[in-house]
C-alpha cells in the first residue's frame, strides 16, 4: 500500500511518501512555512502563516495524487497545540489534503520520532538518546528498541528566536539567557527523564541537526545521503554556533549548508543542539535523516493486530 505522511511543524511543513518504509520513500519534500510564526507571543496562528502552509499542503495533494496514495496521516504539532484558531487551519488544511490533521501532543510526537530515527540503527548501539528539535517544542526519547522514557518541552528554534534572540546579531547577553533558559528546560527533562544521562548514542533530528550539519560539511547542495548518519563532534558544533551567532543574517545566509528560510531561526535552533551536548556529555551526535514522518509511514505500514 502507498501511503503518506505530512507534518504541520512550527518552522516547516513536510510530505514523504513511502510504500514500504524504507529510507529515502518516494518522495519527500520540505517547506519552510513558519506557521507558528507570532504563536508563542499572540495565542493564534497568523492568517498569513495559515495561507502559506494551506498553499504548500495543495502542493502536497497534488503530489499524493501523481503517486498514487491510498492513505495518509497529516498531523500538527507544537504550534497548533498552542493556538486558539487551530480549527479554522484544520479546517483549511482538510479542505485542501482530504484529509484532516491530527492534533499530535508532545509525547505522541515523540515515540513517532523515536520510532522513524531508529528503525535503521543497531539496537547495540543503544540506548538512544533521541532529540527533535522543533519550532516550537523539542522531544527528548531515551529507549533502544522502544521508547522507554519521553518528554515534551516547549522550547524550539522560532521559540527560543522570538523570546530571547531579537538583535542582528544576536547580543552575548541574548544568548547567555538563551543558553541559560535551555539549560533550565534541560532539568526538567532530566528530571522525567534519568535514563538520558546514561544514553550511550545521541541521535539529533529535524532541520536545525540536519542545517548544522550541513553547515559543518560545507554543502553547497543540500545532500541527504551525506547528512543521514553523519557524525556531528561537539568541537563541530559549537564551532558552527559560534560563527552563526556572530554574523548578521545578512552575512549568515552565505554559508553554504544554510537555507536562506531558516537563517533568522538557525541560532536559537543551533542554542539548544549545544546546550544538549554540554548538559548530557554527549561528544558526538548521530545526524539522522529518519524522523516522524517515517514514524507516520512506519504507523500506518504496520500489520493489523
């Protein structure tokens, strides 16, 4: 059966479609949306915000439909999670899909994503540490062949943008309440989450992981087979964080690995994958291309019970 997945985030809005779960699937396609955009600050999605995601999920029907899917999953994460006016875009966007989405709470996000990073990885390796750094919340997953412990906090790289980082250049007082405000997220997710301090693989997920990775190797194209799997080293990363956080956006998009879209975002987002490797001592991070929308795929695959 040919199946769908498409992901309503905060920063992006996405589409795989697979028949058989396997990486790459058939087709996936990714745009920069911004639906949450304002959401942290106002309660509602913008309607411009809504328009521009309702525009990419008309492209995506179209898509479906060349391909032939017989069936989907469409949800909607932090940013719908947090507005008041979610229904009229569900409305919108179930006009435009034939589909309606689902309202996915954090955990639920979560085990989705664990179950996309990991289908690939030797359970040896484990257990995981798996991360999702989103627009608006960021999932923490500690399991090796299932999700054992998940937590969901709302802090992501258009969150953490619109709260703290409004200078161009952001100022080192922005960024060390930045760090600092992370730092204390990541408390709490030790708290619900012990086994994440003794995760032996850090796996990073989701645009901000795979756009500093990028930025490391130096890609003028974007090359998912050389970022699926690329080990990211924390002097790496910190060294990328470094030079975004310094630049203005106009000097920043002209790293190549960054998309212009997510060069206003990419600090924050660049923030908490650093602040996750000094809190939990992780030296190395597994960048994996796999996430929840192979979760999605993987869910609807499946064989009945």
């Amino acid at each position: 059966m040919r199946v769908a997945a498409v992901d309503c985030g905060t920063n992006s809005t996405r589409l795989l479609v697979s028949d058989h779960g396997r990486m790459p699937g058939i087709e996936r396609l990714m745009r920069i949306t911004r639906l949450g955009q304002g959401v942290d600050a106002t309660g509602r999605l913008d309607p411009a915000a809504v328009e521009r995601t309702v525009h990419v999920l008309r492209e995506y029907r179209d898509v479906m439909d060349r391909h032939g899917v017989e069936k989907a999953r469409v949800t909607a994460t932090s940013a719908a999670r947090d507005a008041t006016n979610r229904d009229d875009f569900f409305d919108a966007a179930e006009a435009a899909l034939g589909t309606r989405p689902e309202l996915l709470p954090g955990e639920d996000e979560g085990r989705l994503s664990f179950l996309g990073a990991t289908a690939g990885l030797d359970p040896s390796d484990g257990p995981f540490l798996v991360v999702d750094i989103g627009g608006g919340s960021s999932e923490f997953i500690v399991g090796t062949t299932e999700p054992e412990e998940v937590v969901s906090v709302d802090m992501g790289c258009v969150r953490v943008t619109e709260q703290f980082l409004r200078a161009d250049p952001p100022t080192p007082e922005e960024l060390s309440q930045a760090i600092s405000v992370v730092h204390a997220h990541l408390d709490d997710v030790e708290r619900e989450a012990p086994g994440a301090k003794g995760a032996r693989s850090f796996v990073g997920l989701a645009g901000t992981v795979t756009t500093v990775a990028a930025v490391e190797l130096g890609l003028a194209h974007y090359d998912r087979e050389r970022i699926h799997h690329f080990v990211l080293t924390r002097a790496a990363a910190e060294d990328v964080f470094r030079t975004l956080a310094t630049e203005s956006r106009v000097d920043r998009v002209h790293n190549p690995g960054l998309e212009e879209a997510r060069a206003d975002v990419i600090v924050g987002g660049a923030a908490i994958l650093v602040a996750v490797m000094r809190h939990f001592g992780f030296e190395e991070c597994l960048v994996s291309e796999a996430d929840i929308l192979d979760g999605l795929v993987l869910s609807q695959l499946a064989p009945s019970p």
